[in-house]
C-alpha cells in the first residue's frame, strides 16, 4: 500500500496533545468576519472510544448467507446470528443486518429513530477503490493504522495537516463572536486534546466529578485563599507574569463558577453505569442542565468530548468486547434518558469516533488494526432508525478490501464531520472553510440530522 503523503512524526502528534489549548492559526482558511448566527442552543457530544473499535461485529450480516460468509471470515470471533438483534433500514443496504446482543440498551433507541448507524466510515483525502491501492495510484492518509496518527487525523479532520488544531477547536472559533461567557465552548473530561484545541479557542479540562481547584486556592475564603488572591492582585509590569496571572484567576473564577453551579442542582433521577463513561456522561448531562447559571444565553453553544479505552482487541476480543459494548450501551441510554430529564434531548447530538475499525480477519485470539468501520449518532434531532452510507462488502480480496480484511472507506470523517456542524449551525461556505478537502467528496451531507 503505497501513501502519496508525508508521514507526520509521532513526536508532533505528541507536542499536539500537550498543546492543546493554544490558540494556533493552520495553513488552511481564515477566521470568518462574520460569526455564524445562532439563537437557539445546541451540543455536540463526541464518544471517543480508543484503539479502534471492532464494529464488524456491532452491525452484522443477519441474512443466513451473508452471516454465513461473515462466520467463515472472523471464525471464532463471529457472533451467533440467533443472539444478534434485528434491524430494518430505510436505506437499500446489500443484506439484513443485526445488533451485537451488548447493545440491547440501543435496540429500542433504534427502533424508535433516536438512533442511526453510520456505516463504513474513515479518513480518506479522496475517494479510493482497491484498484487504485493495488496499482500504487491512491493518495491515502499518512501512516493508515497508526493510533496516534489515525486519532490525530480524526480529531483535525484534516488528514494530510500536521497543525494540532482540531475540527471541533476550529467550529468554536467560528461561534467565538457569536456568545460571550466565561466558560469556555469546548469542554473535554478526557484529557487535553487535537479536537477542541482552536486557533483562539481554550478547551476547559472537567473531571468527572466537577472542576478541580487549585491546590491552594480552594475559594473558602480562608486565609491562605485570600493570601493568593491578594498576591494575583498586585500590579505587573512583566507580560509574562501578566499572562499568567491572568490564567490563574480565570480558573480560579471557572471553579467558583461551576462548583457553585453544580452544588445548586437537585441530583438527577437517571442511573448511570459505574464506569469512567457513566460517569462523564453523567457530569455532561449536569454541566447542560446547568448552562443557565454558567453563562445564560452567552452559551448558545457547546461542544464535550468523553472517551473510554480498551478497544484494541488484539487478544481476548471474545471476553473483553462484550463488555465494552455493553458498557457503551448502557451509558448512553443512561445519556438519554438524562437529557431527557432535563429537558435538552433535542439540543444534543451524540456521536463515536474512533481511530479505525479492525481488521475482518481473525489473528487467532482477537482483530488487527484495519481501516473503515462505523459510528452511532443518537439524539432527538437524528433521523434514526436508518443505516446511512452503504453497508462494506465483507469478501476478503472483495471490493471493499484494502488488503489483510481491512475495509476501504466508502464515507469520509470529511462528511461525517460537515453533517454534524452543519446541524450545529453552519452554512456551506463555513463548512468548506472548516474542512478544505469536503469538495473531494460527493455529498457534504450524509442525511441523518433532521435540522
């Protein structure tokens, strides 16, 4: 497989993680004059799930033959088509298709249109077919399965980019104008990351029981707290010092913001899973619920990443993935049913990422690092109930392989990606300014958000 792209460096994709939050300006576009116009509120809610989720086994081939070609394929990693749950699709897809029996939470979800499948989806800079692979004529994304450079190129949305600005960094950038608060648009409870990271947008980092203080300054007004308000006080010449007191207190000011915020709110009803998803999932629903008291209508939008690990399921995939599923399942039911009850299902979109799907082949015990796989959006302004994109060819050596079972992306994280800001609120000249290749691609829209 021949990449027609420089590789980027494991160390930028690290210096991009540390750096995050810093205000860098790419090679690509401008910062609009005109902020988009929005008076309502919306939410994007990226589920990260790290190293590579094996979604040939989420969404499988129901239809007797078909399950028996996915059966001779992944041996002793297929699930029994008796266990899978049904699904129809609006959409003409090659086959029957059914759910991982982990995912029953979902079943209904999807039953009910609150839930559509995303299929067959990766980073590509242009559509590629396995003819082009094979004769060395694709331009394929830098270092295919690599998990530092795959979850890079997902969280940029620029595959061939080496800026560690990411899509959802450069979306808040474009609403900076638009509302004013002192919260910050890009919330992540996983860590600093690429893809809240703007050109002049600041992530702020949550744990999943609330905001952190610092060390000393814990806001009881007791005397070493007023001891360093006292010294950030003091006048400097120093633009350095300068700059950094000024960070000092912004957080000191966000803590007292939220935590006094969250201590305010009555505890939820919905029970979430005790895991490190439900429970970020959980301090998302509060953090929503509590938009009015952090920042009222000068946060008309939001945009939380939560993520969760143990997806690279080189071995024990048979034991450990039934367990990863079914904790995503049920926190996201546990998501909705909290949005829910708080009155903002409508206004928030949910949807997966990962780095790549696995490979179709079995490698004895578990999967291989492979290409396309597919996502899930859920929300109240999804059009559920519907596989959108088409369904990959599962022949190994078939249309859709890459080599070694990996499946070749027939949707691009471009389109992906466009479909959710545009229902966040951009136009299409914001969407081609937010990804440069989109015009590559066929369709900017892939159809599963209603407005």
């Amino acid at each position: 497989m021949k990449n027609k792209v420089q590789n980027p460096s494991r160390r930028r994709f690290l210096h991009g993680v540390a750096g995050g939050s810093l205000a860098l300006m790419g090679p690509w576009g401008r910062l609009l004059a005109a902020p988009p116009v929005a008076s309502d509120y919306r939410a994007l809610v990226c589920i990260y799930l790290f190293g590579g989720n094996d979604s040939a086994n989420m969404v499988v081939p129901r239809e007797i033959s078909s399950h028996a070609e996915y059966q001779n394929i992944r041996g002793s990693l297929a699930v029994p088509r008796e266990q899978l749950l049904p699904i129809q699709s609006v959409s003409s897809q090659r086959t029957e298709y059914g759910l991982h029996p982990a995912l029953e939470p979902l079943h209904s979800m999807y039953n009910d249109g609150e839930l559509a499948i995303v299929a067959n989806m990766g980073t590509l800079l242009e559509p590629v077919t396995r003819q082009q692979i094979i004769a060395g004529q694709a331009a394929l994304p830098p270092q295919l399965f690599s998990h530092s450079d795959q979850t890079f190129q997902w969280q940029t949305g620029i595959p061939d980019s080496q800026q560690p600005v990411g899509w959802g960094g450069r979306l808040a950038d474009l609403f900076a104008d638009s509302f004013s608060s002192l919260l910050p648009m890009n919330i992540t409870l996983t860590g600093q990351s690429v893809f809240l990271a703007g050109r002049q947008t600041v992530q702020y980092a949550l744990s999943e029981s609330g905001p952190e203080s610092l060390e000393a300054a814990s806001g009881d007004g007791g005397p070493v707290d007023l001891a360093i308000r006292a010294l950030l006080a003091q006048p400097r010449q120093n633009l350095l010092e300068k700059q950094f007191i000024g960070v000092q207190k912004r957080s000191m000011d966000l803590y007292e913001l939220i935590s006094g915020a969250l201590e305010q709110q009555s505890p939820l009803n919905t029970v979430f899973p005790e895991s490190d998803l439900g429970r970020q999932l959980a301090m998302v629903v509060r953090m929503i619920s509590s938009r009015a008291e952090m920042g009222g209508a000068g946060l008309g939008r939001q945009i939380f990443l939560v993520g969760t690990g143990g997806f690279d399921t080189h071995d024990n995939q048979n034991s450990a993935q039934p367990q990863l599923l079914a904790d995503l399942a049920a926190s996201l039911r546990a998501f909705r049913d909290g949005l829910a009850e708080v009155g903002e299902l409508n206004n928030v979109t949910t949807f997966t990422a990962s780095e790549f799907g696995r490979t179709l082949t079995n490698n004895g015990d578990g999967t291989d690092h492979g290409w396309g796989g597919h996502q899930l959006v859920m929300g109240g302004a999804v059009r559920g109930g519907d596989i959108y994109g088409v369904m990959p060819d599962l022949a190994l050596e078939g249309p859709d392989d890459a080599g070694d079972g990996r499946l070749i992306p027939t949707l691009s994280t471009d389109q992906y990606d466009a479909t959710l800001a545009r229902w966040f609120g951009l136009n299409d000249a914001d969407l081609h300014e937010l990804f440069p290749h989109l015009s590559r691609f066929d369709s900017t829209d892939i159809g599963f958000m209603a407005s």
